[in-house]
C-alpha cells in the first residue's frame, strides 16, 4: 500500500512538471463596471492573440452576442465593447475568443445606477444591489427638475431651471463636456447621442457630438410642452402639450405629438388632440412589432383618465381610455411616468402623489387596461423602470422596488439605498 | 490557481498521507459508556481524561453518540425544499422581501427536520441565501446575524456558483471573528444532570454558566433513562441565556446500540464497535470509560480501555469521588489508580521497558528506526523533487497572459 502511494506521489510530481504548460490568465484593471459603459480589453502578455468571437454571459446566464456588445476589434489584441442595457447586475463574463480555438474569459462586475436629482440640483448616482462600483455625486446646478437616462445607459441628461446638462454614466459620473440653456424649459428625455427638450412653445431636438458640443437638430412648434418621452430604440418620441384646436389662440385641450427622430430630417407626425382640457401632465411611449410592422403605444396620464393611444403605420391613431382604477388623483399629481418590458409586452407605471400609489397599465391590442395598483408607504415623487420590469419609486429620500413583471401581485418594498435629500426625480439605468 | 498547481496540490496530499505514519499525531477518540446514571461521571472524565491528553501532546477529543430522538419532524423535507427554491427565484428576481419571508419559511421546516436528526444542509445554505439577502438589501446586520448562525452550525462555505465575492467575504469576516468579540453565555440548569450537544457537537456534561459565541443554536440534552430534550435558542452578545431543563423519565434507556457494543468490547476486546466508532467520529485510537455497577456521582469505580487493533494495549481501573483530574491521574499511571496488565504483554507504559526500549503491543521491544525504512527515504527523495519543482516551475515556465481592462 505504502508502495502504491509513493508511486502515485511521484506520478503526480511528474504530471506537475508536464502539465504547467499554460497558466491561467490574469486579469488587471477595473472589473467593477456599469450598464451602457465601454470596456476596452488589450492582451498585454501572452502569445496567442485575440480572435474575432467575442460574448457576454451575464449572471442571469443570459448571452449577448457582438452586435448587442457594438464591439469594435481594434486590433487581434484589443477589442472594446459595450456592457449592454438588459444585462443582469451581477458577476458578468465576457468571453473573447483566442486563435487557438479556445477563450479568454475575464470575469466582470456589471452594476446599475440609480440617478436621482434633488431640488436644490444635486445629482447622486446610486448603486443598485449587486453591484460592486461607488456612488458619487456632482453638484450639477442651482436647481434640479428631471433627470433622464438614454436607452444605453450611458449618457444621463438633466434640466436644471433653463439648463440642459448631460454627464457620462460610467463607473463614476463625470461632465459630458455638453449643454445648452433652452428658455423655459419644461421637460427632457434622453435618446443615445441626445435629447429632447420641451419649453413653453417647442420642442427641440438636440444632439451632442463629439467634439463638437450640442446641435440643435430640429425645432417644432407645438404649444406649451408639459411631457416628453422616447422610445427605447430613439427612433420615435411623442410630446404632451396643452394645444388651441378652435384657433382662438387658448389652449383647450391635451394634444399629443409624434416625432420621428432622424438627426436634422426629424419629422413632426400629425397631431393627436385625447381631450377637451388642457390638462395632462405625463406621457410615455413604446414601440412594438405587431405582425411585422411597428406599433406605437402611448399612455398619456390625465387627472380623471388614462389615455391609450396605438398607431399602426399610416392608419389613424386609436385613442382608447379608462378611469383612473379607485379614487382619481387631481390633476396636478401624476407625478411620473416610465415603460417597462415584461413578457406581457410594455407596463406603463404611473406614479400619484395624492394616492401613495403607483398604477400600472397595458395594452390588449389596442385597449389600454389596468394591471396592477401598488401602495406606496408615502407620495412618491418620480418613478423609473430599471431591468425589464423592475420598478423603482422614490418617495422623500427612499427607494422602494417591485418585479411588476415577476408577480400577479406586486409589492413594493424599501431597498437599502437612499438618497441624501428628497428626490425630485429618478433614472435607473434599464 | 495555476493549472499546474492541481497534480501539484494532490502530490502534496498523496505524499503527506504517505508521511503520515512517520510524523502525525494519531486522533485519540475518548467515548464514556457508563450505563444508566453512570454515564454522567464517566462523560466529566472522559471530559479531562482529553484535556490531559491534549496537555501531553496527543490529538484527544470527547465522542458519543446521540441516542434516538424519537421525534418525529413536523415538516417534511419537500415542505423545505419547496420553500427555499421559492427564496432562491425571488432571489435571482432581487425581490428581498420575498427571500426574507420564504428563507423564513424554510428555515422553520428545516430546524423541525434538524430536530429530528436531518436536514442540516438544508438548514445552513438557507441561511447563506437569507445572509446574502440582507446584505443586497443593505441589511448588513441582518446578514452578519443569518450568516453567524450558519457558521456556528456548520463551518460549510456559501456556494461560490449561486453567490458573489460580496457573499463569500460575508463567511470569511464571520468566520475570523474571534468567540470572544461576539460572545454571549449560556446559564444551564439540568435536572437530574445529564450530557448536552450544542448544534450536534458532543460537549458532555455541563450545569452552570458556559461562554458561547453568540447565535443560534440546538441544544439537545440526554440521560439514560429519561426522554431526550431538545430546544432552539439563541444567544445573545453580552447577554446571558438561561434554561432550566427538568428531564422526565422515559420507558426505556434511549441508549444507542454503538453505546451499548462498545461497552460489551470493554469488557472482551476491540471489535466492530470499536471500528464503527473510529469511523464514525474520526479518530486513529479509542478510549473508553466504563463504569462498574453502583456507581454514583460521588462515588464510582470506573474502568479505562485504550486501543486500535485487536487488543486493549492500556487497560486501568480508578475509583472517582469527584475529583476528575485526580481520576484521570490515577488512570493514565501518575496516581493511585492500578494498572493492569494481564493478558494483553508484559508492559503497560515505557518506563517499564529498559534502554533503547519501548512498550509497542504490551512488549518491550526495541523500536526499527524509520531512517531504515524504504519508504522513509522514498518520501524524502518525492519531497525534495517537489520542492525543487515548486523552485524551477515559476522560474522556467512563460509567463501567463494578461489582460488589462480599462
């Protein structure tokens, strides 16, 4: 037995020796990263370079392919990617193929902010659970009144007063070296490369170049804007303002405007008038593939009722409607809105401050119904879906969560992240 | 770890359990079989008859085997299960408040199966989930508190697959946390005494006041002859814990059938028993502590055997009035005890042998010397080749790649 052991021992001593061949990789530098941020990987050592496969497997096990990544090979021993929105929190791999058939696999954090803006101006960028970078804070103006994040997670654009600034969303949140002061600003939404901005007249279509600072794209006359929103490919954005149909120069209803967004041929599509009272405060857009053909689906939030409005292509927008589900909030309180993805298709959630609730809304081709209604511990202030349909309220100072997507029944429930002043209004990267 | 370091770590695991009989110290395992109201006596000197042990040197612990609860768990295993896999989706669904109240859920099925004699695997990775919760929700307490009491039960690490680097810090901080920082005590009344296991540790017999880390913990307390007791509890910091425990008589002893063949084997020679018992409590050598009749707590002739194989090759009788450390004294040769010899050598200890001499299998005999043995200097030759590997590899082999991120 004695015998046998020793042979074993000095077998294993020479399969040590054999098999030290290639030894693991090492990985240096920041692993700690965040949704929409650009992650460049160079091969410093090593002699079997880089092929042109390249993967993402986040912690959900879910597999995002090159496109997805916008991965650019530089050369066979640098490649850069892009963590894309949809990406789990979570322990991350990004596997990078090697010419030998085999792969790199470089383990990565990937986390989400939770941007929220105060009143006084104060950005914070909040870690969500699960993700190991740090917050930080800018102080980004005198006063704060929306903050938006584009589609990629990248870009985060605010209106503070009359002054749209946009910062980079990475690891740490830092200037994008881009702005404009638009007079009367009333509302913002961030597209990749840009935003919308809504004043008292117009709405603006802007875009920030590299290099080049901010370009007005496009400018339309719509009436007094009170809501903007893009949908998640930037492609289509509609505006909510109050609009004169009987040309007395008064506003007398809600109208809403469709925008195809296209740089500098941006187009404004016909108007939509849902009411005979000016007094809608939010909108939200989603575009779906319905038989092959897009789908716009807009809910546009109103003190006694829920619009729904669907536009097939050419055909005329539908304009369907419910009662708010019990007591109706006044007018003034429909604080926010944002649209999530479930496998049911897009949620609008909607926040009402005189309710502490948070309504969430679908569509049944083109029926807007009422999904769920979440309490809220207190009135919250702005609402933002951040993965697919995880919902983030911010009510003073708190965060609360529900998966409106995972459950017949949601529930919101207070996370351990917390803003240091009353949040005016929330961003999560999706 | 390198690739090269897997056949390296085997080799050295292969060539350490082939040192082994040259160097490491063999696990003495110490087992009372007092009968009835003699088991109490024989646990406290079993208790310090270890101790002892350990002062000279030895590898001791203190073993016994629980008897049969009898209890019948109050929830089902699939109950358990069906719980904790709720907790693990609304865990990947980052829903904490859900993961609070199903690991709730399960961790109530799980500590009845524990109870019963089972589902301690299930008990501990439901609290590594509810750990791993609470420190996601920034509950850090929450998650010291959840992962403190899995490591009390088990020192099993989380599952690097299901959790993070966040979590497995978690275990390590808990883990190098020192008893004393984070301790609590435990005031023990038993009536009539009796031995306790805290979390499935044997710890023997114990009344006062006990130092414990705190958390929480099973206590499960046993005397022959009586109905087993059993009780969850949790200790807390700087705060002291009492239970008074008043045992009832039961029907039968409860006793377990190793207590009562290891008892027949004191009596004859080692056999099944004794092997059963090595393996069960891991030990290389048992003794065991037996007591004649009458004995009481003040009063107890009690008998030890110490061996491996298929003899006894120490043997001792003592009479215990309460004085452990004097007993066990007596039974290992330094007092009054009385040594017996008979039929197992000429030699109980190696004082009794001449120069040069040793009392190996109760004969004097004069010890080969491992220098002349062919593996002593095989092992020596596998070591140094190991060691001048573990020198030349890093130094000869290309440096592995490397990739920056940015």
């Amino acid at each position: 037995m004695r015998r046998a052991i020793c042979i074993a021992a000095i077998a294993a001593w020479t399969l040590a020796l054999l098999g030290c061949g290639e030894p693991d990789l090492e990985v240096r530098g920041t692993t700690a990263r965040v949704v929409g941020e650009t992650v460049k990987l160079e091969l410093t050592q090593g002699s079997t370079p880089f092929s042109d496969a390249l993967e993402l497997i986040d912690s959900s096990g879910r597999r995002f392919d090159k496109a997805t990544l916008r991965s650019a090979i530089e050369t066979d021993r640098k490649v850069s990617l892009m963590l894309p929105p949809g990406a789990a929190t979570g322990t991350g791999i990004v596997q990078v193929g090697r010419t030998d058939g085999g792969t790199y696999d470089v383990r990565l954090n990937i986390g989400r902010f939770a941007v929220a803006l105060d009143s006084l101006g104060k950005v914070e960028a909040l870690p969500l659970p699960g993700s190991e970078v740090g917050r930080t804070e800018v102080q980004a103006g005198p006063a704060g009144k929306q903050a938006s994040i584009a589609p990629s997670g990248a870009q985060l654009v605010t209106l503070l007063n009359d002054d749209v600034k946009v910062f980079n969303l990475g690891r740490e949140l830092s200037s994008g070296g881009a702005g404009l002061i638009v007079s009367n600003a009333k509302a913002v939404v961030a597209v990749d490369g840009g935003a919308i901005v809504g004043t008292d007249a117009q709405a603006l279509v802007l875009s920030f170049k590299q290099g080049a600072g901010t370009q007005q794209d496009a400018s339309f006359v719509v009436g007094n804007v009170s809501s903007v929103a893009a949908d998640a490919t930037g492609k289509r954005a509609v505006v909510l303002s109050s609009c004169d149909t009987d040309n007395d120069t008064q506003p007398d209803s809600d109208c809403v405007w469709p925008i195809a967004l296209d740089g500098s041929n941006s187009t404004l599509g016909q108007v939509i008038a849902v009411d005979n009272a000016p007094s809608a405060k939010q909108i939200a857009i989603a575009t779906v593939d319905n038989a092959g053909t897009e789908r716009q689906l807009i809910v546009v939030a109103d003190g006694d009722r829920i619009y729904g409005i669907t536009i097939d292509g050419a055909l005329a927008p539908q304009v369907r409607s419910i009662a708010w589900p019990g007591n109706a909030p006044n007018s003034a309180s429909a604080v926010a809105i944002d649209v999530g993805t479930s496998s049911l298709g897009p949620l609008f959630a909607i926040a009402d401050a005189s309710n502490s609730r948070v309504q969430t809304v679908g569509f049944d081709g083109d029926q807007i119904k009422p999904v769920s209604t979440l309490p809220v511990p207190a009135a919250p202030s702005s609402l933002s879906y951040g993965r697919g349909a995880r919902l983030y309220v911010a009510a003073g100072n708190k965060l609360y969560f529900a998966d409106v997507g995972a459950s017949n029944e949601p529930k919101l429930e207070q996370i351990g992240v917390e803003s240091t002043q009353p949040i005016q209004s929330l961003a999560v990267q999706k | 770890m390198p690739r090269a370091s897997a056949p390296l770590l085997l080799s050295l695991v292969l060539s350490v359990a082939s040192a082994a009989p040259a160097g490491a110290a063999p696990t003495v395992v110490v087992v009372p079989t007092g009968k009835g109201d003699a088991l109490v006596p024989t646990a406290t000197l079993a208790r310090a008859l270890a101790a002892k042990l350990r002062e000279r040197g030895e590898s001791a612990k203190v073993a016994y085997q629980p008897p049969q609860s009898g209890l019948t768990s109050q929830s089902s295993k699939a109950d358990a299960e069906t719980a904790y896999n709720t907790a693990v989706k609304a865990f990947e669904m980052l829903d904490f408040a859900n993961v609070r109240k199903s690991a709730g859920e399960a961790l109530g099925h799980y500590k009845n199966l524990v109870k019963a004699g089972s589902g301690g695997a299930g008990y501990v990775k439901t609290l590594h989930l509810l750990a791993a919760a609470c420190l996601f929700d920034g509950d850090n307490a929450g998650a010291f508190k959840a992962m403190n009491d899995a490591v009390i039960f088990s020192r099993t690490p989380p599952s690097k697959k299901r959790f993070n680097p966040t979590v497995q810090g978690l275990y390590r901080k808990v883990v190098a946390q020192s008893r004393d920082e984070h301790a609590g005590s435990l005031k023990l009344s038993i009536s009539p005494p009796a031995v306790i296991w805290l979390n499935g540790r044997f710890i023997g017999p114990a009344t006062g006041t006990l130092r414990a880390r705190a958390g929480l913990y099973l206590i499960d307390v046993y005397r022959p002859g009586h109905v087993p007791w059993l009780k969850w509890f949790r200790v807390r910091v700087d705060k002291t814990r009492a239970l008074t425990i008043a045992l009832k008589k039961a029907p039968v002893s409860g006793e377990s059938g190793l207590t009562k063949l290891l008892r027949r084997e004191a009596k004859s020679s080692p056999g099944a028993g004794v092997q059963t018992a090595l393996g069960r409590f891991g030990g290389d050598e048992i003794v065991l502590l037996d007591a004649d009749p009458g004995c009481t707590p003040t009063r107890c002739t009690v008998r030890m055997r110490r061996g491996k194989g298929a003899t006894w090759t120490k043997s001792s009788q003592t009479t215990y009035t309460g004085d452990a450390k004097a007993a066990v004294d007596a039974l290992l040769g330094g007092g009054a005890g009385t040594q017996i010899a008979g039929g197992f050598g000429q030699c109980t200890n190696d004082t009794e042998c001449g120069p040069n001499e040793r009392c190996i299998d109760a004969k004097c005999s004069r010890p080969s010397s491992i220098v002349r043995k062919w593996w002593f200097w095989t092992l020596i030759g596998v070591a140094a080749g190991g060691v001048a590997a573990a020198i030349a590899i890093p130094l000869s082999r290309p440096d592995g790649p490397v990739i920056e991120v940015r």
